[in-house]
C-alpha cells in the first residue's frame, strides 16, 4: 500500500484528491487527523486543493494551538468543534466535512435522515450489512458553523450506528477509526447519496424500501 | 499555501484548471489579473488550456497594450471591456468568464436575475450569509461580446452586492479583490448555479424560498 | 502500443484509472488477470487506487496463494470465486468488478436482464454487431459476495453471449480474453449502461427496440 | 501556445485528452491529420488513450499506405473512408470521430438534423453568428462503418455550412481547416449538444427556437 505516512502529507493530498472530486471546492469542506494525541487541522477559508504541509494547526486533544501555520493571519477552521464532536464522542481517528452536491440534494429529497437498504455499497460503512437499514441523521443548518455544534453531538449520539451527519442545504461530515477508514467511509456514503438522487431523477423512487416485499 | 506567485504564472494555471472544469472550452471564457496597475489578459480565440506565459497581453488601467504576446497575429480577448467593468466600476483585482453548462441553463430557468437563499455554499461569497438572499443578474446576450458592456456596467450598478453578472444563453462573469477570491466566488457561484440546476431536474423547484415558511 | 508489460503494472495502473473513472470507489470493485497458469489479485477491502505491486496475491489457476502481498494483515479479495467463474467457464485471461453508478442502476431499472440493440458501441463486444441484440444477464445480490457464485455460473451458461453479469443493486463483472479486451469490453458495456440511464431520464424509453419498427 | 508541433504528437496527445472527456472509449472514435500531403491515422480497435506515435499509419491523400505503425497485425482505423470525405470535400486539414454520449443522444431527441440558435458557443463553430440557425445532418447508422461513407458524403454536400455530421445511435465527425480549429469546432458542437440534451432534462425543450418571439 503506497500509504502515505505523516498526518501532514495524508491532509494535503486527501485535499487535492477531495477537490478534484467536487467534495471541498470554494474554501469549503476539509479533513483533520487526529494521531497520537495531536489533530491536525488545515486553517479556515483556504483553498483547499492548494494547502501545503507547513500551512496546518497542529491542536492538542482538548483543543490548544500546538503549531501554527507558516503562514501569518489565518485562523483554524470553522469545522474545528464539529470535528472534535467526532474524535471525542467516537474516538475519531479523521474527519471529513464535504459539500459534494449529492451530499446537500439528499438532504432535500429526505426528512429527518437519509434511509438506504440492500445497496452493496453500504457494506463499505462499518456494522453494516446489505440487508440492514442504513440511517444518516439530517441536522438543520446554522448562520454560523459553530452553531451546529450542540445538534451534531445530539445526532451523534442518537444515532450510535452511523458513521456521519448530514447538514440541510449544507453537507455531510464523515469520520472513521483512521484516515483510511475515514476516506472509505466517505467514497461510501457520497455513492449512497448520488445513487438516491440518480434513482429520484429515474422516477424510481428512494431507495428506502427492500426489493423482497 | 502554494501560491503562484506571478499574474502570468496564475493565469496559465487557472486556465488549465478551469478547462478541466469545463468553464472555457471551445476557446470560451477565460481570466484577467490586475495587479500593481497593470493587467493581464489572454489573447481572443485561443485554446485557454495551452496558452504559455508569454502569450498574455499587459495592459494598462486605461486599456493601452504595454506588452504583447509573444507569437504574432493575435488580438487582445474580446472580453476585455467585461473584464474592465469590473476593475473599474469594483474595484476587482481579478475577473473572469465561464462558459460552464450551469451557468448558461440557469439562465434559461431564470428571468432577471438569479436568486438563492439558505444554502452554505452562498457563504463564500463576501457580504454573504446563509440567511440572506443572493443575486445575480442576468443580461441579455448579444451578437458580439463587446456590446454587452454598457448592459453589464448597468447590471453591475444596480446589484452593488452581487460579485457577477449572468449573460442569457451565453454564460457568467464573476470578480473578486484577488485572483484568489475571485476563484472562491466562481466555485460557489458554480456550485450555486448546478444546486438549482439539479433541484430542478429533481422536482423540488428552484432554491429562492426559505425553508422557513 | 504502449502496453504496460506484467500483469502487476497493469492492475496497479487500470486500478488508478478505474477509481478515476468512478467503478471501484470505496475498496470495491478490482481487476484480476490470468497469465502463464498465474493469477494475479488484489487483496480484500484495500483502496484500490493506492495499491502497489507488491500488495498482489498470486494464486494457481486452483486457487492456491503462489504469493502474499508484502503486507500482513490481508485477505485475498472476496471478488476470488467470481472471478474464477469467467476463468473456468469462459477461459477469460481478465476479469474486472465495477459499481460504477450506471451499471448498479441498470440493475433497477431492467428484470432478468440489461438488453439493448442498434447502438454503435455494441459493436465493441466481441460477438455482437449493431443489428444484434445485447443481452447481460442480472443476478439478485447476496449478503456475503461469495454467494454469488453459483448465480453467477449458472448466469454465465445460460448466456453463452454475454461477456458480463450484472448484480441487483450491485454492480458488474465484466471479463475477456485478456486485459485489454477486458477493458475495451468494460468500457462499451459501461458507456450502453450509462446510454440506457440517460435516455430513460429523457423519456426516451430503454434502448430495447430496434428503430426500424 | 505550447502548439505541439508534429501531427504524430498531436494525434496521441489528443487521443489521450478525447479519452479523458469520454469521447473515444472502449478504442472507439479518433482523429486524423492531413499535412503536407500526407495523412496520419490511428489503426482500428486499439485503445486511444495508450497509443504512441510509432502506432501510427501515415497515407497518401489518395488513400496508399506509406508508413506502417511498428506493431504487426494492425490494420487502418474503420473510420478513414469517413474521414477521407471531410479531406476531399472540405479541404479539411483534421477530423476526429467522438462516440461522446450527449452526441448519441442528440440524435434521438432530433429528426433529420440537430438544430439550435442563440447560443454563445455557436459562435466558435466558423461561419455561424449568434443569431443564425446552427444545423448538423443526422444520418442513419449503418451495420458497417464503412457504408456510412456514401451518405455522409451526400450529407456534407448538403450541408455546406455545416463542419460536422452526426450519425444516429452512433456518435459525430467533426473537421476543421487544422486540428486547432477541428479541436475548437468538436468542443463547442459538444457543448451545443449537451446544452441540447440537459434543456430536455430540464423539460425546457430544444434550443431550436428564437429567444425573440
């Protein structure tokens, strides 16, 4: 596996991957690592598919400056209490935050969580199986990100089996164990949201029903 | 940040970039930098993704040719008057025009202006909140680009919170500060413009209505 | 031609060119070639646009691991008896395993089987001209994809024609002689499978009827 | 401009760059050059985006073979009596066959020819205003690509304006005077016909009629 090895390097080129993919375009979206007692953070409003490695915080676990950026007059990401929401109450290893268009169309088509069942692409999210239910919780949005703190560790907590949380006419956040897990987790339900939208647009419905009834 | 430290090096890059991104295929589109009282500006009618360095123009503030391209033949893009509203009437220190399929449809889905509220991605646009409501006006086209000047200037003045102006069947120019702005703006506005075009396609109708009612 | 020479460059790059194309997001999917009485194979649940040559299981054409990866830890991929049928039974020297979006659509939108017929990419599955009548049968999905297995063969010999399976809200197995008929052969059923998505959202109905009618 | 500078690295270049957009998969489509009397072609059923310039067959304007590609077995691309038709009808200096879906579509949302008006992007095909009546016959598919030599012939003859001519279920030639301007005409046609296609998405119908009436 050509892994790449420090949380620095995986951030930078999580960000670029990310981009090309529509996940994190505008300044929007990101990815922070946490690893051995240390998260890495990229900083707030920065073009996402341009950060390099110098340009990360570097945070303790309850969320002190550890390492600025290279560079003067940034300031950490918005997403820094929605990300520690993930390492704290789930023992994170990364998180992601992406406003893919699918991501934010699903919050549109579905009310108080996205429902898939019997997708194999669910079988890519740990603890799921293809004929279980999966559920992501929708949260409404805020004017300010930090605002969506307290509903997001609500939602976290209501829904223990979910791996992510939904944001109305926002986005996703997403997390795993690892960064690998993290990025799995996420090629999963972005293919699970654009399948809903793609069989919404076929008239066929959303995909919240077993095919055995 | 890695950032391409001079106009003729961040233009040639953006216009790979955005070729990539289907905003200025066909020859279409393109960016202009201003910076230090001079600005840059690629030729009319040629590949954006191959231009070089040393193709660019240099212009002066007032439109006179300090610099020409290197090889012969070629005149300054016909977006150059768009391109000036912008520096002169905004101030901008970039602009660009993006020919991108959303931008073009949802002028079709429009009338005078496009319209959009509570959605994240209208954050990145300065003076822009997420419960505000965002506009961009759309102008007529016209057989040639250079006509739409005065039409433009007029849509500019009127909509002194919009960071572009949409051109009916044709496409959009947006303007930031900076080229890096400028590049936020264009991604949000892109993402904003394919949000309706896809909410459409789904059923739910075009983004202009708070989900508060 | 140039060909990429051993079957553990071949698999690492259409990996990475797989994963661009949207058919092996999320660890799934993969490809396995068949060379000189050898198989080559990705391990189970690894990003397969990350691999590296020496993350390869080698097996006997009976299924016996020649060669583990150099990383502990692996499994060879669950794909292992799915492929094996289009090796026995098809004597195919390829096999890849695709979710991209339009194949798992097809699966829903279609019965017992993808058809279609006068469309000009049929004519790159060997066997088929633009007259014919396509034909790939669909299985139901299983819980464990290894159940899979006896669907799939019994699929396989009931339609001697078909170079590929489709699996219910799944995906696709797609096989040939060799990589690179494999590949040509993913690419035309892939680019039928997005045309019939395409033309149903269109209203155009399923491309199931000649035009001659 | 970084104008590559011999038809053998421009033909793979764009090879490469066609494979990318989706236009030449699963080895279908290509594109050749005529200069200097000489005509360089890709041999039939090889994968566009891996072909080198030894691959390549250069022929007489008359059609004689004069250079071989270095591999053995292979044989002139299906498409050079196509291709032939825009040399010798249209002194065209470069042709390229693209099988991109939304020019197959096009061809089943229309009758005898696409048609639009009043969009931007018709201006980069040479000859055609803003305000004109864009038109490209659409020919009937044969079962062999060969026999659409006639047809296209006669449908090049009555359609002088037009640079390309589309072939129903199937895909579209397009020419230019150099490959510059072959390249420029396929990617606005291409934007023209997915304009075509998303608008009916939409339910906005087809762009063939005056914004004006």
């Amino acid at each position: 596996m050509e892994k790449s090895t420090t949380p620095r390097t995986v951030i930078v080129e999580l960000c670029r991957q990310f981009y090309a993919q529509g996940w994190v375009s505008g300044t929007g979206g990101g990815i922070s690592i946490r690893q051995d007692g240390r998260v890495y953070l990229a900083p707030s409003g920065v073009q996402k598919e341009r950060i390099a490695e110098r340009d990360l915080y570097v945070l303790s676990e309850s969320g002190d400056i550890l390492e600025q950026p290279a560079s003067a007059g940034l300031k950490p990401s918005a997403c820094q209490p929605l990300f520690f929401n993930a390492f704290r109450l789930r023992n994170a290893g990364a998180v992601l935050h992406s406003h893919a268009l699918p991501a934010m169309l699903v919050t549109l088509l579905y009310g108080e969580a996205f429902e898939c069942t019997e997708l194999e692409m669910m079988k890519g999210i740990e603890g799921h199986g293809y004929y279980d239910r999966l559920r992501v919780p929708i949260i409404d949005n805020t004017a300010h990100e930090c605002d969506l703190a307290d509903s997001m560790a609500q939602a976290i907590e209501q829904n223990p089996r979910a791996h992510a949380v939904l944001v109305r006419r926002h986005g996703v956040y997403i997390w795993g164990k690892d960064w690998v897990q993290a990025k799995t987790h996420a090629e999963c339900y972005h293919y699970l949201f654009d399948a809903a939208v793609q069989m919404s647009k076929l008239g066929l419905g959303l995909p919240t029903q077993s095919s055995k009834r």
